[in-house]
C-alpha cells in the first residue's frame, strides 16, 4: 500500500529529479574526498560548500513554488521561514562552542558576555541538544506561518494584499531580531561556529557531509511537495488558485487548505535555513530583508512556477550568474536581476521549464493530430470499392 502511494505521488521527471539528486549526493563527496587533488575530477571544498548552498536556495524556492504555483499565495516573506530555520540551527552551534570562545565562558556565548548578559536566556534553553535544534527549525517557522494563515486565511486576505503583510511580517522580524537585547546577537548574529555533532564545520568531510544532506533534504521536498500536489487535496489547491470562489461555493474550507500547505511550505523553508548557516557559517538579520524574499520570487518565475523542477532550476541558474556576474561586474547586478525578471516576465512567462514543457506538449499533440489525419486517409483508402458503389 505504502509502495503504490509512493509510486501515485511521482510522475517521471519527478522520479528522475530524485533520483539525480541522490546522485548528486553520492558523486560530489566522492570527487571532493575520494579523488586526489591533483586530478582533474577533483572538486575543491570550496565549491562543494558553494553547491551546497544552491541546493538550499533550491529547497527555498521549491518551498515557495508549492504555495505560490498551486495555490496562488505570492509570498513576499518567505526569507523570514528561512531565517528562523538559520537562527534555530545557529542557536545549536553557538551553544557547541562552550569555553572555546574568546572570552571562555562554558555557557553564555560570546556576544552575551561582551553585552554583559548575567545568566543564559530562557529560550536558549535546549539548543545544546540536536534533535532540540532540529525540532524547533521545524516548530518555530510552522508555528509563525500557523499563526500567519489563521488570521490572514479566515479574513479572506488575497491578492496583493496578502502579499504586502508577508513582506511587513519580515521586515518587523528583520528590525527586531537587529535589537542587541533581542538575545540573537544584534546585527552581527550568530557566526564563528566550530562544531555539529562533534565534527568540526571546516573540515573537509563535514562540508561534504553537509552538501550531500542537502541534496536528500531537497530530493525528500520534492517528494513531500509532489504527493501534496498529486493528491486530491492537490487538486483543490490547483482549483483555489484559479477560482477561489467557486471552490468555496462548492463547500470546501478554502481556509483550511492554504492553512496547511502555508505551514509546509514555511517548514521545507525552515529546514533550508537550517542546512545553509553552518555551510557559509553566519546568521544575520540581513536574512529577513525584504529583498531576500524577492529574489527567491524572481528564482521560481525563471525556473517555472507551478513546475517544482523549475523553481529548482530557477534557483540554481540565477545563484550560480550572480556569483559569476558579481566577481565580474559587482556593480551591476542588481541591475542584471531586473532586466532578467523583466525578459522572462515578457518571453517566458511560465518559466524555462513551463515554456519547454508546453513546446514539447505542443508538438505532441501535432504529431498525434497527423497521426489521426494519416489513420483515416488510410482507413478511407482501404474501403472496399463493391462496398462503395453500394452506398
């Protein structure tokens, strides 16, 4: 039973997509610690940390791609999910860091000690045990979108609207958290980590370790966001997005349905987070800005809302341009990231991968139709002529 489900909840390029990740988290480790330095198949750390945090955009962008792309919520404050998740991990980190820090108190860590915090927080408590961690990366950005989506979902909040308090819900956490006795580090966060799980951050085989869980968490999102779309709730969200008021006329509790993809989604985002700050090895309030959340928007319109590949894609293609454009022009990228939004907002409406996918449907069905076409000139061809001078 469990296996036809499973098998329901993929369709070909889904399982594909899964399967490369996988791949992908096998092979990358590999080159970086298998294969020596000297050889050309070597990938150097650097990159793997580097790939490692497309992967995460990557589960960023899918995550918003299920609620925007199959049920019509534009999120404009899905970067806050993503750096509660940072900030969940990056509370554990700090806490492992005990009397290696530079002032060594074995307990407050080291921004606590310089802004003369007497005792440990009481929402610190906890965050020196993993499964703690991890729990609450999943808890604290669920908890924010369920209580999001309660008032904004069952006050009928739509459109634009709704898109404009995601984005003031981020920017009040990205002033508050930049609040020194917020207890998060202020404007400088959390950074200087040393261990997770008992292994050193730096080290080759946790950076390896660390790409290759992302790679699973990803492949596990487009699982999760696959099933929800593919089932019959998913076919309500579809009929949400494109006719909200029918499907509520129909008796539906349109309400509940957004509800409970909005907390996925912000969880898979949460989790996102979670797997990125110990690869580039900083939190910041920054992370909440505005912008953040904007681009991951930009992310999914190129890759293909409503695809989960292209967000994937989308996510991938345009962080690996910006490295590139900014080590070359800095200037100008900001500049670049509009004109792309712009070009695909024109051409390419539905995305690279919505555009290739009705293209290819497109020539499908002509060949079908010629087909057709053939089948009953031949058919017409083959009529017995005895039978035809009877009619």
């Amino acid at each position: 039973m469990i296996t036809a489900y499973v098998l329901r909840s993929l369709d070909r390029r889904i399982s594909i997509a899964i399967a490369i990740l996988f791949g992908i988290a096998l092979l990358v480790p590999v080159l970086n610690l298998v294969i020596p330095a000297g050889s050309p198949f070597h990938l150097p750390t650097y990159l793997v940390s580097l790939f490692g945090k497309y992967l995460c955009y990557a589960l960023l962008a899918l995550s918003l791609d299920l609620v925007w792309g199959f049920c019509g919520i534009l999120s404009l404050g899905h970067g806050a999910f993503f750096a509660l998740g940072g900030y969940a991990m990056g509370m554990y980190l700090m806490r492992q860091i005990g009397p290696r820090g530079v002032y060594g108190d074995p307990i407050l860590p080291d921004f606590m000690v310089f802004l003369n915090y007497q005792e440990l927080p009481w929402f610190w408590h906890g965050f020196d045990m993993f499964w703690f961690a991890m729990l609450m990366v999943l808890l604290v950005p669920g908890a924010l979108a369920f209580a999001f989506g309660w008032f904004a979902f069952r006050s009928r909040v739509n459109g634009v609207y709704l898109s404009i308090i995601t984005q003031a819900m981020t920017y009040a956490l990205l002033l508050a958290f930049f609040r020194n006795d917020m207890g998060f580090g202020g404007n400088n966060g959390l950074t200087d980590f040393k261990d997770i799980l008992g292994f050193s951050v730096q080290a080759d085989g946790t950076r390896a370790a660390l790409f290759a869980a992302s790679a699973i968490f990803l492949a596990i999102g487009l699982f999760i966001a696959s099933a929800i779309v593919r089932s019959k709730s998913g076919k309500v969200l579809v009929g949400v997005r494109d006719a909200e008021s029918r499907v509520r006329f129909l008796g539906y509790r349109v309400e509940n349905y957004k509800l409970f993809t909005f907390v996925v989604s912000a969880m898979m985002a949460g989790v996102a987070g979670a797997l990125y700050v110990p690869q580039v090895g900083i939190i910041n309030p920054g992370e909440f800005a505005p912008a953040n959340s904007i681009e991951v928007v930009i992310w999914t319109a190129v890759g293909g809302r409503a695809t989960l590949i292209g967000p994937i894609i989308g996510a991938i293609l345009v962080n690996g341009g910006k490295t590139i454009f900014t080590g070359l022009f800095p200037a100008f990228w900001l500049f670049a990231l509009g004109g792309l939004f712009v070009a695909v907002t024109l051409f390419l409406p539905k995305g690279i991968v919505g555009t290739i996918s009705d293209r290819l449907s497109k020539k499908g069905n002509d060949a079908a139709a010629r087909n057709e076409r053939s089948e009953e000139a031949e058919a017409g061809m083959d009529v017995n002529p005895s039978e035809e001078g009877a009619r």
